[in-house]
C-alpha cells in the first residue's frame, strides 16, 4: 500500500489556510493512508488553555474533521491529523483517524510535553489499534515517541504501522523511531512540521522536519530535511505480521515478561 | 567516577589465555566500574550445550570468577563480565558483578538470541539493581537491548548505569543503546568483542566492536572502532537520578500506566 506523511509550514491560528493547504495537498498524493503533523490546523504555541479552546474543534465535525472526511471520500484515502480537540470545557492536544467511510478514531496524547501540560488536558485514551482493511492502524503524538510503552501497547494490539503526529522540536526522536520499529517490527510514519514559531516571548521554538517512513527492519524508506514536503512510499504491511527476525526468535513471544519489573 | 568497557578479541576455549588478558587489562584501567563482554571468558560459538557445559564454569569460584574478584580486590573495581555459567547440569549465558568485597550479584541472559537457545539454559533471574556504592548498577546482555522491557526494569528500580556486556554481530544496537538510555535517563556502558569465529560450518560470525558508553542526554562519550581496546569516561552517575528533562516532565512520574496495554 501507499503511505504518506505530509510535512507542512502552519500558520498559527489560521485554520482554514492550514486545512485546505493540507487538502490540496492530500487530493495529489494518491496514498491509501496520509498522516499529518500534531496540531496541524492550528498551529503549535497557544499562549493559554482559552486560546486552545477558542481555536479548537470537535474531532467529528469541526473544519478541520469534516474537510479530511470529505478528502478520504474524495481520495479512497484512510487519513491522521493532529487537532486541537475541543470536548465540552476541555481541550485535548489529540488526533483522529478517518476513512472513506467517515470518522473511524480518536486518541488524545497520553504524555504532553512541557509547556502543553498547562494548556492541555491529559489524554485519557488507551493505545488502541484500529483495523481499516488495508492495515492495522495506531496512533501517538510526538512526545510519545520517548515513552517505549507506547509504541508497545500499539504492538502488542496487532498494529501494522503507527501514524506519528508530530510537531518535533529536540533532535533525538527521528533515530529512536527507528529503534520503536525494531524493537516492534512495525512500520512507523512520522509526519512533523517545519518553521518557527516564537508566540511566548524568549519560548522561540524551530520544528525540525525530518518526517519519515521507517520500516519493521529500521529501514529508513524516506527522511526529508527542513522543507515543505511530502513523502511517499510503496510498503507490504504483512511484514508487520511476521515478528520473527530468525528462525528462533519472535520478539513478541520471546519476551520475558516474568522477569520484568514494569 | 571512572567507568570503563573492554572491547576483547577472546580466542575461542583459552579461558585462561582470555581471562589474563582481561585482568591485565582492569589493573591498568584504574576505573572504579568496568565491563567486558558477553562470554568474554569462553569465546562464543559453542557447537552444543555439552560443550558449553564443559566451559563454563561456576560464577562464584569459578576461573574466571575467582581472577575477576582478585582482580577487583587489587584496583578497587566493580567488574561486570559475561561468563558461560555452569549451575549443576544446566549452563547459562550469565554476567557476573564482583567487586573488592568479592562476589556480588549474577543475572543469566533472559532474552537468548537464536542458536543461543539451543546451547543456553532460558535466564531466570529477574531483571534487578545492586547498589554497590558508588552507583546503582543494573545488568543485561547483548540481545536484551532489543527488548525495551529489560532496560526499563532496571531504570524502575532505580539503575544509574546499565553495564550491557555484548557479542554483537547485527549493527542496530549502538544507535538503540542511545534511545535506551534517552528514554530511561541512565548510563550504559556496552562492552563489545572484535574478531569472527566460524566454528559452526557455514554459520560465520563477525563482532562489530563499537563498545560504547552513553549518557542519560543521549551522549555518545565514547565509542569504539573495531580494534581490541578500552574505552574509559569520567561520569556523574548522580544524573542519572534526575529523570526530569524540563520543569514539567519527569520521564518517569510522566508514565501513563493506566493507558498501556502490555
């Protein structure tokens, strides 16, 4: 199947400008399954939880959520984005999974970082995996990536690939995904942002690109640099399925797990 | 403190050839934690267990053993150092920790990696930490770094640095010993050998040194080629027990176990 992630420039606050790049952008690509970056509709820096509330949406019917479905009609396209999810009073730095049949999922990020734990309500969704026909799909946002439990939890559920939304901003996390894909034997699509943004005086943050396809051997499919810019790639889910890496070992059933202390 | 690894080139059944050569080696170092690597003692490619029954020896008075402790009586050293353990009828691929005060813990290779189930006994001993003093010390082997588990038990039970003696023939494990040290915050100090054996017709194996030691940021303070030598840095283990990487996120009390499935 072909897999995509979209490497996008948001412009904070502009919703529509970022949504509809995102959909031009989608309707070009031809890949069954898109991922985008972490909060790709709004922009990263909310200067308080008001403004991530006033900025947010409904994960099912907002802008953001109705104009991806109408992609994935369009397109045949299944499709991951981060949004700033509104959910009554609370807003959660979340994700969702839609297809061409609608809206399919939702994961709320589980470990916010730094400054999102002020402005975020914690995740309160399990890692879950959703099978959509043509794979097996689990989600994490970013900051996830440093927490081993997460990429696990998708593993261990069945996950194929793991749709990575992120807005990345330390230099570590594009190499541990390779270790994620390893240790799991899945495919990973991390889909970052690029540009700068500096809303909170002296918090400049700079967003490193470096969005990636990797494989369940640590192939690195495609990496690309600091630039707007999508990647595609051809890849075989089923090689997800196989967790032997030698006749003799299968990392999911050579665990250990009475000897762990988790 | 003074932490060291020694990248070995054993030959194969000269325990005593080997064990010298390691030992003249610590008494040099003048290192107060060094590792050497997985059956550093035997070498590695046994042809059946009845061979690696006959090589092994007990890991408290054992050749090896009993040189290793004078060793550390003499410079003052914690010594971690795999060893081919026999234990009445059964041999495991073990690591042993000795130090000035003589024999102090033993852990046997939980995750075994291809033909090493077939000449190993499966380890049994939980993953656990020794407070030794000058730092908390957890141990694991070789193919243990594919599992995330491993690592994580001993970062849970308060290890500052992972000592990781290893016979690595497959390259990813370097890279991956950085995000196991990134997402636990702790050293790990990895002691690989050089060299190639082919005592199984056919089933050649090439060592890929590049012993290293890594820190709690992810720094790489010292990595090897793949010539016989040492490697030893200066550490402050007491980093290793500041798991904060902000003033929002302690990368242990930011785990969300309710929303694992493992």
């Amino acid at each position: 199947m072909k897999v995509a992630y979209i490497q996008t420039r948001p412009k904070f606050g502009e919703v529509e400008r970022n949504v509809e790049n995102a959909v031009s952008k989608i309707e070009t690509l031809g890949a069954e399954l898109v991922v985008l970056p972490e909060l790709f509709s709004t922009g990263y820096q909310f200067k308080s939880t008001a403004e991530a509330l006033e900025l947010g949406e409904n994960a099912r019917s907002g802008y953001a959520a109705v104009r991806l479905i109408e992609a994935a009609v369009k397109t045949g396209a299944f499709i991951v984005a981060g949004i700033a999810e509104r959910s009554g009073a609370s807003v959660y730095n979340s994700c969702v999974l839609v297809g061409p049949k609608g809206f399919i999922g939702l994961y709320r990020k589980a470990h916010l970082f730094s400054n999102e734990t002020v402005i975020f309500k914690k995740g309160n969704t399990p890692f879950k995996v959703f099978d959509v026909g043509v794979a097996k799909v689990g989600m994490m946002i970013c900051f996830d990536w440093l927490f081993p439990e997460a990429a696990r939890s998708l593993a261990l559920q069945g996950a194929d690939v793991i749709c990575h939304p992120s807005n990345l901003v330390l230099p570590h996390c594009p190499a541990a995904m390779i270790t994620r894909c390893l240790e799991n034997r899945v495919f990973a699509i991390t889909a970052n942002r690029v540009g700068a943004e500096e809303r909170i005086k002296g918090a400049a943050l700079t967003f490193i690109g470096s969005s990636q396809v990797v494989g369940p051997n640590g192939t690195v499919f495609k990496r690309s640099g600091r630039r707007v810019e999508s990647g595609t790639v051809d890849i075989d889910v089923t090689l997800a399925r196989n967790k032997k890496i030698n006749s003799r070992n299968d990392i999911i059933k050579s665990r250990r797990t009475g000897l762990y202390t988790l």
